[in-house]
C-alpha cells in the first residue's frame, strides 16, 4: 500500500446520525488493503472498525485513516457535525 484516499464528496452529518466514510487504497492490487480508524475528539464523533462515523454533537473531528500493514501510511478526514434540529 502506498496511499490512502477518502473518496466522500460530502464530510458532513447531523448528531445522532452516521456517516459511512470509503477509502481508496492505492495501489489497486495492494495485498493488504486494512486499515484502521480513530477519531481526534470522540466527543464530536466517534467511529467504527469499519468506518462507520456516529455524530455525537455539533463541531468538527479529524479521522484518521491508517494502513495496518504500514502505520506511516495516513490520510485524515475532516467531518462536520451538526445539531440535530
């Protein structure tokens, strides 16, 4: 694996909802392509093994995506939360 691409055109998600971020990892016949997520403020948004980002309350959070078999291998996200209305 040699890069790590959010491909979301719209980062954004109310409070109480979820947002599914897709990666692109490159190169396309990359042997392992896992990675991992974490979240910089959990309390803004947390998210999922699996990418799946839960809005917690209004602001924004930085996910970072992160190879497994290469740990320099990053890509982050800006997500912006909403209020619920």
């Amino acid at each position: 694996m040699t890069a790590i691409t959010v491909t979301n055109t719209n980062l954004s998600v109310v409070a109480g909802k979820t947002l599914q971020l897709s990666v692109n990892v490159q190169p396309n016949d990359a042997f392992d392509k896992s990675v991992t997520y974490a979240s910089k403020n959990v309390a803004v948004a947390t998210v999922s093994d699996t990418g799946l980002v839960t809005g917690v309350k209004a602001g924004t959070v930085q996910i970072v995506v992160t190879s497994k078999s290469n740990t320099n291998i990053t890509t982050t996200a800006t997500v912006t939360v909403t209020a619920s209305a």
